[in-house]
C-alpha cells in the first residue's frame, strides 16, 4: 500500500487553515491511505473528532464512488474554507446522471446501493456536484464548530 | 496433528490446543466451549490468568453464556492461577494432574458425565522456572483423556511464548482449535464468532474487500438462527457495505434477527442510513469494549 506521504502534497500554510492542506490523487488500491491522510489533515485543520469523522466519511465514499463509476481514478483536496472543511473530489469520468437531485432522497431499503451520496448530503452543509465535461467535480463542505464559542 | 478444528467439533476425549493473538478471539472460543458444554450438561473448569477469575464470568455473560447462574448451580467453576499451579508457591505438573483426577472423579459423583477444562497456559512464562512442568503437564494429562469423560482446551498466547514451546504445545495436544477466517490482511481481519454465533470485523472495511464479508454473512446466514455482527474494533465502514449487512437482515424471516454491534463512526454509518424500517435488523452501541 502507499503511504500518505508518497502522494500527499502540502500547498498551504502548515496549520492548513487559508489554503489548501492536502492534495492527493489516488486510484483503486489508495482509499486505505487516502482515508488516513484525510484524517489526519482534518483534525489538524481543527476539526474536533466526531466532524475528524464525518470529513473521513464523506471523502471515503467520494473517492469510492470515483473508484467505483468514474474512470478508476481521481483527486482529493481538503482545504479549510470560512468555518468549514471543503473537501473536493475530481474525476475523468463519465459524469454523474442528475447531479442536482443525486443522494437526495433515501434510498429504498431494498437497493444494495446509493447510499453513498445519500449519507453525504446527510453530512455536508453543502455539496456541489459539476460534470464538465472532462468528468466530474464534486466539493462538500462539511462545518467546523469554532472552539472559541 | 490435524488441521485446527471450529470449536463447535470439539467433544469428550478432545486435548486441543488453542493458539491465539488476539484476546477477543481467545474469550469467543472459550465462550463457545463453556456455553456449548453447559447447554450439553457437562461440568465445566476454568483455569484464568491474563483476565481475572473475578471478571471471567462477566466476560462470558458478555458472549451470551449464562455463567452465573451456572455457578450458583455448581455447574461452573472458575479459579485463577494462583490457586491451581501456584498453590504452594511453585507450578507442578503432577499436582495438576492429580487435581484434574480429583475434579474428575468429582463431577461424576455429581452425576455430570463429561468434564469440561478450559486453562490459560501463560502462567508459565512467569518469571519463575515453570515451562519444564508446563511441558511435563501436558504430556502426563494425555492419560486423563483415554476414557472419553473429559475434554479440554489449553490456550497459548502466541505472543508471549517462544517457538519451542509453541511446536511443543502443538504436538502435545491431540487437537487444535481455531476461529475460521474469512480474510485478513494488515488493514481488515473478518472471521467467525462462536459466541453470540456471526461475524467479527476488525480494521477498515470498504467495497474492495466486500467479497469476504459476503462469504462470511452468507455462513452465517447458513448455520445461525440469530445472527451478530461485531464490528466493535471496526474503524471504519463505507456505505456499500453497510448495505450489505442491511441487505442481510432484509433477507431473514421475521423470527430471525441480525444484530450489529458498533461503536464510534461505524455507529455513525448505521445512524445516517435509516434502519428503522427493518424490523430483523438490531444495532447496538458500545463504549470502550472490545
């Protein structure tokens, strides 16, 4: 397996808050790592453990579903933006089929899948779905409570 | 000596050894062996060390065997160490013997037909000169077997023994016992649980390594009635297969359930997916417990 630190690429300020704290792409035998690296770059943006875990949950299944469905491989950025950890997951893709309405409702209990966008629109304060063309760009943020309120 | 055996096939005249890593897998087996003997009416010994002989019965309890009662009954007996190898301050295998005789001799007056020992064997790496009559224990204890009234298991923490110990224990020992597992690799371990019967998960779970856990939830689905999933030392699991394990208690018959015990962002996963509609499905939260 990769280590985080063979991929990881830091671009900001080593406290990660005001830019980017990790850039990582990653393909089908990296979510182990790339899970680890999320991790551990949430908690040092400031992200207290319980939303440490919701940033991990929301790239994990980001990242499975560009394994998954969009080519193979993709990108992960996680910067610190306005309260909010903003996690950006990109892919060459196919492209998502309505990224407006995709996650939104529950899944039946019946269905074996798809609920992966489902938990993370649970989980995002926001998320963005755009197919260029090119493939697919999604960004959740996922909000940080400030530790001094 | 053959290929390890599920617990499940162990019976009278059995002298198998257990060799293990992880605790919890260690305290599955062996609360496997009790409930499985005291559901057969057998008596049952158990010599503790590594857990107390004070809290072993609230570990069984914690695997589904109903230990205090069965020692208000007399059924069960736990001791530590220290009052069997260490009664005069120095281990000896032929005191052992005798006083495995004697409990056998005694649960037949009581009318039990079958003797059930368990022991935790790492009372031997003490810093005392012990492993000599561990070894001289385990070869002279083979003649306590020959009439089919007792069965036992000794368990060796593989990582407090040496090598030679361990080859020795193995041959000593007419049977071996071991949980069966379904996968294992540095990041995921799934294998069987014997007590409450399922499928334990520790580690990373995500749809690549799916088809394990589909193989082991499918055995289960096959041999247990009710069925647990402990995902207590799991740290994380991805929505795929937490659809699976959904999908499986979908498929039970309503006098059937399937119970998941979780913690932290396992717990989290089964919160966010809405459960409440199925009525076979459990999930239970711990806290701090492995």
């Amino acid at each position: 397996m990769v280590g985080p630190e063979m991929h990881a690429r830091r671009v900001g300020p080593a406290a990660g808050r005001g830019g980017a704290s990790l850039d990582q792409p990653f393909g089908p035998d990296d979510l182990y790592a790339l899970r680890a690296a999320v991790a551990a770059h949430a908690a040092h943006l400031g992200a207290p453990p319980d939303r440490v875990a919701h940033v991990v949950i929301v790239a994990g299944e980001l990242a499975s579903n560009v394994v998954r469905h969009g080519g193979g491989r993709g990108r992960l950025r996680l910067s610190w933006v306005d309260g909010a950890v903003r996690c950006e997951v990109s892919d060459e893709g196919p492209g998502i089929p309505d990224p407006d309405g995709a996650g939104k409702r529950p899944p039946s209990v019946l269905a074996l899948g798809g609920r992966g966008l489902f938990i993370v629109r649970r989980l995002a304060a926001s998320l963005t779905i755009r197919n260029t063309g090119r493939g697919t760009t999604v960004t959740a943020l996922v909000t940080v409570p400030d530790p001094r309120s | 000596m053959e290929n390890p055996r599920s617990v499940e096939e162990l019976g009278p005249g059995d002298h198998a050894c257990l060799t293990f890593t992880d605790p919890d897998e260690r305290l599955d087996i062996v609360a496997a062996f009790v409930r499985s003997g005291l559901d057969q009416g057998h008596k049952v010994l158990c010599f503790t060390d590594s857990v107390p002989a004070d809290r072993l019965p609230d570990e069984l309890e914690l695997r589904s065997v109903e230990a205090l009662d069965a020692i208000r009954r007399g059924q069960l007996a736990v001791r530590g160490s220290d009052r069997a190898w260490f009664a005069d301050g120095r281990p000896s295998a032929r005191r052992m013997v005798d006083l495995l005789a004697g409990q056998l001799d005694l649960a037949a007056r009581e009318g039990y037909p079958v003797l059930r020992m368990t022991a935790d064997m790492c009372w031997a790496v003490r810093p005392v000169p012990a492993i000599d009559q561990l070894r001289a224990f385990e070869s002279q204890v083979g003649a306590l077997f020959a009439d089919g009234r007792l069965a036992a298991i000794c368990q060796y923490d593989r990582d407090s023994f040496d090598a030679v110990t361990l080859a020795f224990a193995a041959a000593a020992h007419t049977r071996a016992v071991a949980a069966a597992v379904y996968h294992e690799d540095p990041i995921l371990r799934i294998c069987r649980q014997h007590s409450p019967p399922g499928v334990r998960a520790a580690g990373e779970l995500d749809f690549t390594r799916a088809e394990p856990l589909i193989q082991a939830l499918a055995e289960s689905l096959r041999l247990d009635h009710h069925i647990t999933v402990n995902l207590v030392q799991l740290r994380y699991i991805d929505a795929a297969c937490v659809s699976l394990i959904i999908h499986t208690a979908r498929s039970l018959r309503d006098d059937r359930r399937l119970t998941v015990i979780c913690q932290g962002l396992v717990r989290e996963m089964f919160a966010l997916v809405d459960t409440d509609e199925i009525p076979t499905l459990r999930v239970q939260t711990v806290h701090g417990r492995a």
